[in-house]
C-alpha cells in the first residue's frame, strides 16, 4: 500500500467579484474563470491521508472525520483527474479530517481537492508540479460548483491574500498585505447554508461584481488589515448577504476589541481578526451569544497547502 499526507489551511473568502463570462459570453476555458477577491488562511483546515491498493477493480473511497462521504465530489473529480489513466487498476482511499464547518465559506472543498492531489503526486510519484496540481483542483472545484477561486489563495502563501486577477494557478495573480504572525482569527458561524442560487441570478451577480470591484480598488488604495476588514464588511452590507444574526456578531466583535470582522463568502459566518492577546475574550463574547462548537480561534496560516510527514 501506498500513503501520503497533505494539509491545506480553511481559506476565508471576505470579498469577491465573479469572473466566469467575457463580452457577455461564457469563459470555456476553465482555468480562466475564477474570481478577484481576498481573504485569510487559518492555521485549522483540511488534513487529508490518501491511501493507495493495487486491485482487480478501481474504485474511490472518501471520508470526511470517519464517516463515509459520498458528497465529496470535488475530491472524488480530483481522484478522477489524476489516477483514471493510471495503468494498473487501484482502489484510491482519502480520509479528510476537516477542522472547521463545512458549507459555511471556509474552502474545505478546495482544500480537500488540493490536499487530495498533493498527497496522490506524492504516493504515486505523478510528474506534476505544484502549480499543475492546483489547476486541477481548480477546474475539478469549477465543474462541481463549490468555489470559484479558492484553490489559488490555498496555493500562495498565506496571510491575508488578494486575488488581483482570477483563474488557477500559474494564471491568476495573487499579492498579500503583510501581517505581523501575532494576529489570530476568531470565527463564528450559524447551522445554516446560504443559498449558493445568488451567483446565477443575473441582477444579483451584477450587484455582487459592481461591489466587488469597488471593494478591491479601496484596498489596493489602502492596503492596510483594518481597511481591508472596513471595506470588506461593507461589500457584505453592500451585496446583500449580511442578515441579521451576522450584524450582531460583526458589532459584538467590535465592542470586544477586534481590529475589524467581516461576513465569510458564502456563509451565514463570521470572522474576526483581533492581537494574540485578546483572542480569548473575542471567543468567550462569541460563545455568549452561540453554542461554544460554533466557534473557531486559529492563528494566521503563512504556508499555504503543503505535503507533511
């Protein structure tokens, strides 16, 4: 049997603009489509072993935290993508064990996607590079519908990154504001999905684009942590998703002294950035208000994905 192990930090999406059309048409290479955006790596993500067995028939078997995942569609297109020619007949196992909520705009299926072809180059010895990986797991991310451009964040090298220019790896174009490491996330995030049907309503994407692109131009103008938060807090106001439960924890995380919050794309969640020092209050005013598992403290990732022993 062969095995592999592959991290990737859960990547927090602050803000987006949607690029899947050009002149009004759709973009048909896949590796082109993405979006601008920004957001934060945590040092809490995805941690994905795969496993690999010579057998008479191929199959794919996936589980997320010990429970079988037939769900992971993003994972099991990646397994595709890379060992559906291979010359013998394997049975290919991948279990992520996923530290933070999946579906609430943490990038667990980009993270999955990435950390499942990191960990197949390295058992099966594939000839791929890095960025090669990452662009499959972008077009598999892109096909299933579970993100836009998440795989590209995971592949920089963490921070608090900017998108500047979508697609995958090698094509987009990626910068960061720099960030002291004594900065930690604190996160909180309700038991419900938003519905992902805003990124195909035309009206709303249009909102959501004019927004987005305003959002990047003020932090470009000022890239400093507490502008970017401010900016990116108001792309939510902005584009519509902020409800009401999210206003309360963005004021609460405020009052509390966090540098700044914002609303997780897409997800009824929120993240704060506050000093090493004020962390633990952050979290104790977050779990007055919600259920003491709905709430994340993680330090910053400065790594991005990465194989580990």
């Amino acid at each position: 049997m062969k095995t592999a192990k592959a991290f990737a930090p859960a990547a927090i999406s602050s803000f987006f603009e949607i690029y899947d059309t050009e002149g009004g048409k759709p973009i048909v290479d896949l590796e082109r489509v993405g979006a601008r955006g920004g957001g934060f790596g945590l040092e809490k993500g995805v941690l994905t072993e795969v496993n690999i067995e010579e057998a008479k028939t191929s199959g794919i078997y996936v589980a997320i935290n010990g429970k079988k995942a037939p769900q992971a569609q993003t994972t099991k297109a990646m397994v595709d993508a890379l060992v559906g020619n291979f010359e013998r007949p394997c049975v290919v196992t991948v279990n992520h064990k996923i530290q933070v909520p999946i579906g609430t705009g943490f990038g667990t299926s980009a993270g999955g996607a990435l950390t499942t072809g990191l960990a197949l180059k390295e058992a099966l010895d594939l000839p791929l590079t890095y960025n090669q990986i990452g662009k499959i797991a972008h077009v598999a991310e892109i096909r299933c519908q579970t993100g836009l451009g998440t795989v590209s964040s995971l592949t920089s090298t963490g921070g608090c990154v900017l998108v500047l220019e979508p697609g995958a790896p090698g094509t987009c174009k990626i910068d960061r504001i720099p960030l002291a490491p004594d900065y930690m996330v604190v996160a909180g995030f309700f038991q419900s999905n938003m519905p992902k049907t805003v990124l195909t309503d035309p009206e709303r994407r249009q909102i959501i684009n004019r927004h987005g692109k305003k959002t990047l131009e003020a932090i470009i103008a000022e890239p400093t942590l507490e502008n970017f938060l401010e900016r990116c807090w108001e792309f939510s106001k902005n584009a519509g998703f902020a409800t009401e439960r999210v206003r309360q924890l963005v004021s609460l995380a405020n009052k509390v002294g966090a540098v700044g919050a914002a609303q997780n794309m897409i997800g009824e969640a929120v993240h704060a950035v506050v000093r090493a020092e004020n962390a633990s209050k952050l979290a104790e005013a977050f779990k007055s208000v919600l259920p003491s598992e709905n709430v994340i403290l993680s330090g910053i990732d400065f790594q991005g994905a990465r194989l580990i022993g």
